[in-house]
C-alpha cells in the first residue's frame, strides 16, 4: 500500500503573508501613510461609511482608497464618483479575503505619492479577513445594529485585532433589540483596547469623531517618520 503524507500547509503561508506584512508596515511607516483596513459582514455599511469618513476628513488629509471585491467595480465607481478621491478596485478572483501581496499590488497601482492615509475596504466577511494580515497600520471593524449586539462573541477574532470599532446605523435601534452598552461589553471582553464609537453614515452621527481619531492617528505616523528622518540624519 502506498504511504500517504499529510503536509500542514496553513502555518508557512501565514508564516509567508505575515513577513510580507510587516515589509509593507514598515514601507508605509517610512513614508508617512496610514493604511487602515476595514472589516465588516456584509450590509454593515463599509462603503456608506467611508464616504461620510472620507467627506469629513478631505479638508484635512488626502486620501486613497483601495475597493476589494469578488468580481465587481460598483464600491470603486460609487467613492470616486461621491468623493472625488482615488480608488483602486481590487478583483480577489473568488477569494473571501485580501493578504499582503495583494494590498501591495493595489497600492503599486493607487500610488502614495501625497497621500496622507488609504482605506482598504477588505471584502465583506466576518471570519477570512481576520486571519489574513494585509499589512494595515490599523484595522478598523464596522458593525451594524441589525447584526445584533452578540456578534464580537459569535465571531471573536476580528474584534481582537482592531484598534477600531465603529457601530453603524445607530438611526435603527428602535427597531431592533439592540443594546449599546451591551455590544461595547462584549467588544470589550475580547478586546479591552478597542475604540468603540456608535455611528450612523446615514445622518451623520459622531462621524466626525471617527474622522478626528483617524486623522489624530494619520498624524501619529506622519511625526514617527519626521522622528525617524531626524535620527538618520
């Protein structure tokens, strides 16, 4: 009979992502450019979101952003055409996820050249996208009221690795049995550092606050570089 090998081949392909992650961290750092990656299940508003982060944050910063999608170009179209920024659309081939090799090629093709931060709207999935390191300086979560309070327990490991959670379409809890404090609680148990701010893209609810802890951390990278070029000189 004929001897089988089972190979694991999960830990050197993530081993493989997460040093081209960090080459693309310290590539961005070097240059002064925050990249956030943003996480949400489908429906949560990533795209509304950003277009209501991007207004409010265009008179302050110039911006990028990178669209991934199964095989679609309607969320690059919609953000160019709304904000009149860049936008890059990313095509996964049917994958459920973005890794590092794949935000460096969109960012070869967006170009950083007077960019102060680039959103990547990671393709909408709750479990794939948390697994994969694209490199980000910040992840940024997005979930919405009609999700339910419980979803940071039902799905554990993008809560864990975001710097920053936005509770969008907080215009609905009326209708739904939903609880603020709750959701925060359960964010929190998995991730005590998080920064939890309820939101509504629609009406535009604490949407400058999300934009000021946004450009409050564009700053932090660009005086880490400024720090940087001073030590090399």
């Amino acid at each position: 009979m004929e001897k089988v090998r089972t190979i694991q081949l999960s830990k050197s392909v993530f081993e493989d992502n997460d040093r081209e992650a960090a080459c693309l961290r310290e590539f961005l750092r070097e240059r002064g450019v925050l990249l956030v990656n943003v996480m949400s299940s489908p429906g949560a508003g990533k795209t509304s979101t950003l277009i209501a982060l991007i207004r409010a944050l265009s008179r302050h910063c110039r911006i990028g952003v990178m669209e991934a999608d199964i095989d679609s170009d309607v969320d690059a179209l919609r953000v160019a055409r709304e904000t009149g920024c860049s936008a890059v659309q990313l095509h996964t081939g049917g994958m459920c996820h973005l890794d590092a090799a794949m935000t460096w090629q969109g960012l070869r093709a967006l170009g950083l050249d007077g960019l102060d931060i680039v959103f990547l709207e990671n393709v909408g999935n709750l479990v794939c996208p948390a697994e994969y390191d694209t490199g980000a300086l910040l992840n940024m979560t997005i979930l919405s009221v009609p999700e339910g309070d419980d979803k940071p327990l039902k799905y554990p490991l993008i809560y864990e690795k975001c710097g920053l959670v936005l509770i969008n379409k907080i215009d609905t809890m009326q209708y739904f049995n939903f609880s603020l404090q709750r959701c925060a609680e359960n964010i929190r148990f998995r991730n005590p550092d998080a920064e939890i701010i309820p939101i509504s893209a629609k009406t535009g609810e604490n949407i400058q606050r999300a934009a000021a802890y946004l450009m409050q951390a564009a700053e932090k990278i660009k005086e880490e570089k400024e720090c940087r070029n001073k030590v090399t000189k």
